[in-house]
C-alpha cells in the first residue's frame, strides 16, 4: 500500500488519486476471509459430531481422520455386544459338566472380566456351587492359577506343556481347564455381534479403506467371524499388549494412515500408537483419554460417520482458501491501478469494502453448510 501511494505519485504528481488508491488496496487485502476459512469450518464440522455422537479432540484429529487407508478393530466390545454367555462344556474324560463349570467358576470368582462374569452366571443357572479359592495368581493374558487350577487360553496350558485336543472350541471363545499335569477340558463362549456392525463394515469398505479385527480368540473363532463381516485380515490369539506391536507393524510396512478402534484398558496403547485412535463410548476412561476421537453411542456405524463428516469439512476448508485468495488476487492487482494505465479500470475504497465483506461473508456462509449436510452413513441422528 505504501508503495502504490508512493511510487506513482512521485511520477505522476497525482497524489490524492494514488493515495485514495492505496487506501482501496489497504482494505481490500485484508486477510479476514483467509483467516476465517480454517477454524471456521473445522468449528462447524466439529459442532455437526458432537450432535450425531462424535466427538473430535481438535481440528487435527479431524484432518487426521480424512486420510485413514486402514481400520484396525478390537473385536470384544467394539464389533460384539462384550456380553457372554456359555454355550457349550466340553469336559475330559473322567471329569464331569458339573465339576468343570464348578472348577471354572471358582477360579473367576474374583474377576471382573466379562468371560468371568458368564461363567458364574452360568454356574448360578445351573444351581452349581461356587467356592473361594485360596490362592488365586493372575497371569497378564493367559489366565488365572487358582489352587492350583489352570484357566485361561491355550497359551497358558502349552507353558505347562498340557496336551490340548485341536478341536474344542472351534467357533467360540475358549476357556481351558488343567491342572499342572492334565487337561481337564474347555467351556466355550460366544459373544454376539452388534447389530450395526455388519452395515458400518460394509460402509467402510465401500469408501476404499482395509479392515483388520484383532482378537485374543482362537484362530478357528477368529476366521469364522472374519468371513461372516469379509474382513480384509485378522490377527487372532493376540496377548493385551500385542496390539500397538501390530499397529508399529503395519505402520512399518508402509500402510498409510491407520486408525485404530477399541473400548478397553489393553487397547489403550494401541490407540495412542495408531494415527488415529477412536475410543467406544462405553468403553474404559482411558481408552477414551488415549484416543482422539470418541464415539458416544458405542456404534461402530458411527465411525464411517466420522470419516464422511472429517471428509465433508476438508472439502468446505478448501472451498475457503480458493474463495479468500480469488477475492485476493482479483481484487488487489485492481485496487492497485494496475488496470488503470491501460483500461482506466479503478476501484473506490467503498467497493473494496465491499468486496473485502463480502468475501468474509462468503467463507463463513459456506463453513455454515456443514450444518445441514446428511451423515448417510450414520445409522443413528
């Protein structure tokens, strides 16, 4: 501005006209629409999810989420209910269905984990009777040691080195019974799956993205549910903290931009590791705290919500910075005179007002369209 009130003048001798004009240049150059055209969007597209349920902790969790290529999913609670119920007790030979859910049942009597929890209903159900073991030792993903009672995975009986027949448990959950020296026998447990799940797998796989189920389950179980939802992988018999290794995994194999679903304590460090972690509502408080993005109604519908909506206010964000900088450079060059020498085209400081208005106007009219735009995928309002 200073430059067009200076330089012309001094060759022309018109200063009112040039300084008139460098006023007009002033005005119009104003940044406001420019500075306007990110957070406003990104504090619309943000307001828009916290009504359909999905919370972003900020506009770069919102950026991050538009470029996801993969979904990586815990199974227990994020695609299932995480709500179990015995289906069948496969006793060894000489060892009863009564004593078996008896041994089970004591051994999670103390647990709080949803597996438990169905067995001593189970036990309840049948009018078994449950004790309180004496020494109880909790093995970090295997299992429990209780009086001396094995229950847990299969990775916990091959420690022992416990034969295990190959096909208890082959579409379920397993929990294997031993003691120190013999296999005692398996209950078997399913966990139903969300009703939205299979709709919200399917819309993911339609917008071009990989899906990945991670399960502590058996590899038999885990197939088994990985072509019911066609699945593009899984990784089965995980240990709690073999998730964020697999994260580090696909990350290191070139995947790019890989969000991670979960709801519990164990998928914690995984969500931290993934680009974008999404924490289940109803999952644990630090789940939640180590995501980025929260899903309040627990719905993995939700998640290609979120995509579709990160998507739509990335779109509006640069529908912003092409109208800020059209503005910008139609108007500036003619407020400068630079058309004035050869066309005798100029620019009043009143209309650059205007112009320079109505560019804010514009940016913040279209960041406002993300308030009425349709979530189709969203299997909930």
């Amino acid at each position: 501005a200073v430059l067009t009130a200076l330089i012309p003048s001094v060759v022309t001798g018109n200063w009112g006209y040039w300084v008139k004009t460098a006023l007009t240049f002033l005005v119009i150059s104003c940044p406001c629409a420019l500075v306007l055209s990110v957070p406003l969007a990104f504090f619309a597209g943000i307001g828009l999810g916290s009504k359909k349920n999905v919370l972003f902790k900020g506009g770069s969790a919102m950026e991050a989420i538009c470029n996801v290529k993969a979904i990586v999913m815990d199974k227990t609670g994020t695609l299932t209910r995480g709500v179990f119920t015995v289906q069948r007790i496969l006793p060894a030979d000489g060892v009863s269905e009564t004593e078996l859910l008896a041994m089970a049942a004591k051994c999670e009597s103390a647990s709080t984990h949803p597996i438990a929890q169905s067995i001593r209903a189970a036990a309840g159900e049948r009018g078994v009777k449950t004790e309180r073991p004496e020494s109880v030792q909790e093995l970090s993903g295997l299992g429990i040691d209780a009086d001396g009672i094995l229950c847990g995975n299969r990775k916990l009986l091959e420690q022992y080195g416990i034969a295990i027949p190959a096909d208890d448990g082959a579409f379920g959950t397993e929990v294997l019974l031993a003691d120190h020296s013999r296999y005692l026998g398996s209950i078997v447990i399913s966990d139903e799956l969300k009703p939205e799940t299979r709709t919200a797998i399917a819309a993911l796989k339609a917008e071009g993205l990989k899906t990945v189920m991670l399960t502590g389950d058996n590899l038999p179980a885990a197939r088994a549910m990985a072509d019911e939802l066609h699945l593009a992988s899984f990784r089965a018999e995980l240990l709690p903290g073999d998730k964020a290794g697999i994260i580090r995994e696909l990350q290191a194999d070139g995947t790019k931009v890989i969000a991670m679903v979960g709801d519990g304590i164990n998928d914690a460090p995984a969500l931290a590791q993934a680009d974008v972690g999404i924490a289940i509502g109803s999952g644990t408080d630090v789940a939640m705290e180590s995501a980025d993005v929260v899903l309040m109604q627990s719905g993995l519908d939700e998640v290609p919500a979120a995509i579709e909506l990160s998507r739509a206010t990335m779109r509006i964000i640069r529908e912003n910075l092409f109208w800020a900088f059209f503005y910008n450079a139609v108007g500036i060059p003619l407020a400068a005179g630079a058309f004035y020498a050869l066309l005798g085209w100029r620019l009043s400081p009143v209309v650059g007002a205007a112009a320079m208005a109505a560019s804010s106007v514009t940016v913040v009219l279209n960041a406002l369209r993300l308030r009425n735009i349709r979530l189709h995928r969203a299997g909930r309002k």
